[in-house]
C-alpha cells in the first residue's frame, strides 16, 4: 500500500478516538461521530483497495472502465452507510455528517505530513 494511503489510514484511525471524545463532550453523540469517521475509513479501504497493483498486468495503467467502477462503489458504499446510519440505526445527523466530514478533511491535512523523499 502506499505510504501516502497508510498515512490517511492512520490518521483517520486516530481521528476516531477525538471524534468519538469530542461530539460526546460537545453534543452527547460519540457514537454517530465515530460512525462517521468509519464511513470516511470505507471509503479509503475501498480506495486503497482498487490502487493495489494488479496482478493480470503489472505495467499497465488503470482503464477509463476501472477508475468509473472504483468511483461508483465508494459512492454506493458511502450512500448505504449513510442510510444505514440516519435511517436504521437512528443516529443524529450532525454527529454522522460531522464525523465523516472530518475523516475526509483528513486527506487535505495528510500529505501536509509527509515528507517525500
């Protein structure tokens, strides 16, 4: 995985404990904050997922077909979760949006952190 992708992982992993403290302290809703931050988490996995290097052609450059697929599940996936969450699960929609908002501001402060070489 690249080290640019470990990066935002690890950052929005430590995200979810201050997130989780802080919309508890703010606003009582730690668990919708940390559900949201999982479903920025998702959508780096699935991410990182679809940049591994593939094994059928290793030099080749992803197609047109293969970025619009990756595009396509990280939208469905963030979709259902976020109906999961508000709709099934209950969960307020500050607390929810606000966790993912800053699982995904994570990869505007990642590359600020590390040093290419």
């Amino acid at each position: 995985m690249d080290r640019r992708i470990r990066r935002v992982l690890s950052l929005q992993l430590a995200l979810l404990l201050f997130a989780a403290v802080g919309a508890y302290g703010l606003w009582g809703m730690a668990t919708a904050a940390w559900f949201g931050v999982l479903i920025a988490i998702t959508n780096t996995l699935l991410l990182a997922w679809r940049m591994r290097p593939s094994s059928k052609a290793p030099g080749k450059p992803a197609s047109l077909n293969e970025f619009i697929r990756s595009w396509l599940e990280r939208y469905l996936a963030v979709g259902v979760l976020f109906a999961l969450g508000l709709g099934a699960l209950k969960m307020p929609p500050l607390g929810l949006l606000g966790g993912f908002i800053l699982g995904q501001l994570i990869w505007i402060l990642a590359p600020l952190t590390v040093k290419e070489t």
